[in-house]
C-alpha cells in the first residue's frame, strides 16, 4: 500500500517505508473490524415486513388526504389565489389562507406550492388548506454548484468525496433509519453504520494506503470512546432523549430506545469532524517523517501533536458554533423567558445539546493522540519510492 497516481506507476512519496510487522498488525485489525462491520450490516439488517408494519402505525395525513401541487395566480396579504394542476381537481381555481411567515417569505405569482386537500363527505365539502412550498428547483440547482465547485477546486479527489457520502447516505436510509424505527438495537446499529460508513467515505476519497489506514484506525478508536462517553453521559445527566419529534414516535407506539437513539446520534453527528483531524493527524505525521527521514519517533510524535493540538482547538469551535447554530431558535425562546444559567441546564433540549458538545469534543480530542501515534508507528524511515496505490488516492 501506499500513495501514488491511479493508474499505479511510482513516485516520490511523502511517505516512508513501512514495517511489516506494524503494517501486518495494522491490517489485521481493520480486516477484523471490517468483517465484524459486515457481520453486523447483515444481523441487523432491517426485515421490509417489520418496516412495513411500522409505517403502517403511522398515519401523516388521515384517511383519503392528498397533497396536490398548485400555482400561485396572486398573493395578497394572508390569502393566496392558485390554480390545482394535478389530482382529482386539476384546473379549479381557489383562494387559500396562508401563514403570515409564509407570505412573507418572498412567495409569489408563479411559485408553485403545496396543498393539503381533505376530501368531503355528504354535506361537508372538500377543503383545502396550504401545506408548503415547492422548493425542488431551487435545491436542485443548490446541489449543482455543490457538485460544481467541489469538482473544480479538488477535481477527482472531490469526485470521490461526492461519491463517498452519496453511499454514506444510502447506509443510513436503507440501514440505520430503518433498523432504528423497526427497534432494532440501537447503540449496534450506530456504531455498525458509523463504521461502514467510515470505511466507505476513507477508502473511497483518500485511496487504500498505509496512511489511509491508519487514519481509519484512529477514527474508529474516537468512535467508540464518543460511544462509550455517550452512554455514560446520557445516563448520568438522565436524558430521556424524547424530543418534540420523539414524542411523535411515541404517539406512533414505535419501540424506540431514545436513550440509544441519542447516543447514536451523537455517534453520527461526530464523524465528520473525526475523519477530518485523523486525516490531517496522519497527513502531518507523513509529511514530517519525508522532511526528516532520520528523525527519532519521540521528536516526531511531539511535532505532530503540536500540529493536533492547533487542529484540536479550531476544531472545538466548530463543533460548538455547529451545534449553536442548530439550537439558535431554542436559545433565543429560552433567552427571552431570563431563566438562570443552571435552570436553563435543567430543560432536556439545553442538556442535550451540551452533552452532544461535551462528548463529541471529548472523543475528538482523545483520538488526537491515538492517531498521531499509530501514524508515528507506521511512518517508517528512509526516503524511497512508494509502492503503486490500489485506488484514488494521490
């Protein structure tokens, strides 16, 4: 293994040789963990009947309720004239009410919304009633310039990314949602899914390389300790884990373990940012080993820790500004009411929040060191050629 162009010819690399002691124990490791992964993806793979019989609890709408898509002819004040294009009753004209937040919000002649029909029965006729906004285009053409940008600044590297989470994403809606609605385990399904997704995003973008791999080993190890913090913690500060859409799944009576299901949302909700320093951890560790092949591993991992120290605290800030930013409408509820600091503590959505801050930093932090140290390990000495890459890393 090791870093090179795709089409496997040799260059200079950033890296040096490797052991094949290490190398073999490294890779033994997360061969193991790897067929444990799958092992856990086919036990705790979702059975389409029991999905079904969840969803069937689930009644969004009620019984013969539609959601016909609309043009708006004119908007004036809260009331709104469109024209239904689709369902039973394509072409009528109709007036409809509006949230005044709705009105507000830059809807206009031309727009294209949703609405809520309620057929009627005997004397009662069908009503109608605004649901929300066809905002389709305008996404679309967000994920464009996504794709767009990303493809011009990091060309096949970022191709890879794009198809790394496009796979991240299918594991969480074909595996983890499910698993989770149908009452599967759900500290298993969170770490199962967070490992496969690991695997796929790492291999995928970076290439299959020792430096690859060792930056896998280290992020695995920051996602077990965030799981085991998050147990403790969830515990401890006696978090339900109900929130306002968990209390919706209760109504449904499905067998949700919301304690579990916070903790795999932590799980979830930390790998970005360890994938990030674990990669970089690594990357530093590569590039300073190929400045100074002869340097002492001692003088190597105090550098590279200096390096993770910088990226530890940067990184701090984001998760917290991160997760600020989702609790920004919740803080300023709260703010309003001038609760003191620790009653504020006392409300599940505060605590939770500060336990999803506190844990995943905590598990950042911790696999820092871990992986600096088995990069150090791995970075072996001398300046050679590298061995050809088996995939897209360069």
């Amino acid at each position: 293994m090791g870093a090179g162009h795709s089409h496997g010819s040799h260059r200079r690399a950033a890296a040096s040789p490797v052991g094949a002691g290490p190398r073999r124990v490294l890779l033994a490791l997360l061969g193991l963990v790897a067929v444990l992964t799958v092992a856990g993806l086919v036990t705790l793979w979702p059975e389409s009947g029991a999905l079904d019989e969840a969803g069937s609890r689930a009644d969004f709408a009620g019984p013969g309720v539609t959601f016909p898509r609309a043009d708006v002819e004119s908007l004036e004040s809260r009331e709104m004239v469109v024209t239904v294009v689709e369902g039973e009753d394509s072409g009528d004209r109709l007036t409809v009410e509006v949230p005044p937040q709705v009105a507000e919000s830059g809807l206009r002649a031309g727009d294209t919304v949703l609405l809520r029909r309620v057929p009627g029965g005997g004397d009662v006729p069908t009503s109608y009633s605004w649901f929300g906004t066809e905002r389709t285009d305008a996404l679309l053409w967000l994920v464009i310039a996504f794709a767009v940008v990303v493809l011009l600044v990091a060309w096949h590297r970022g191709l890879f990314a794009m198809v790394g989470l496009a796979i991240s994403a299918g594991l969480i809606l074909a595996f983890l949602l499910p698993g989770l609605l149908t009452g599967g385990p759900a500290l298993m399904l969170g770490l199962v899914c967070s490992s496969a997704i690991l695997y796929v995003v790492l291999y995928t973008t970076h290439g299959f390389s020792v430096r690859t791999s060792a930056a896998l080993a280290g992020t695995l190890v920051g996602v077990a300790i965030t799981a085991l913090l998050g147990v403790l913690s969830v515990r401890a500060t006696r978090l339900s884990g109900v929130s306002e859409g968990g209390g919706l799944l209760q109504s449904y009576g499905t067998d949700l373990d919301f304690q579990g299901l916070l903790t795999c949302a932590v799980m979830i909700a930390g790998l970005g940012v360890l994938n990030d320093v674990t990669i970089t951890q690594t990357s530093a560790v590569w590039e300073l080993r190929a400045a100074s092949p002869s340097m002492p591993r001692r003088l190597l991992l105090s550098s590279g820790m200096r390096i993770g120290r910088d990226h530890i605290a940067s990184t701090i800030y984001t998760i917290a500004f991160a997760y600020t930013g989702t609790a920004l409408t919740l803080l300023l509820v709260l703010r309003l009411y001038e609760l003191p600091f620790l009653e504020l503590l006392s409300t599940e959505e505060i605590t939770t929040e500060v336990v999803r801050t506190l844990v995943t930093s905590i598990g950042l932090v911790l696999a820092v060191p871990v992986t600096t140290a088995i990069a150090v390990v791995l970075a072996g000495r001398g300046d050679v050629e590298a061995e050809p890459v088996a995939g897209p890393g360069v």
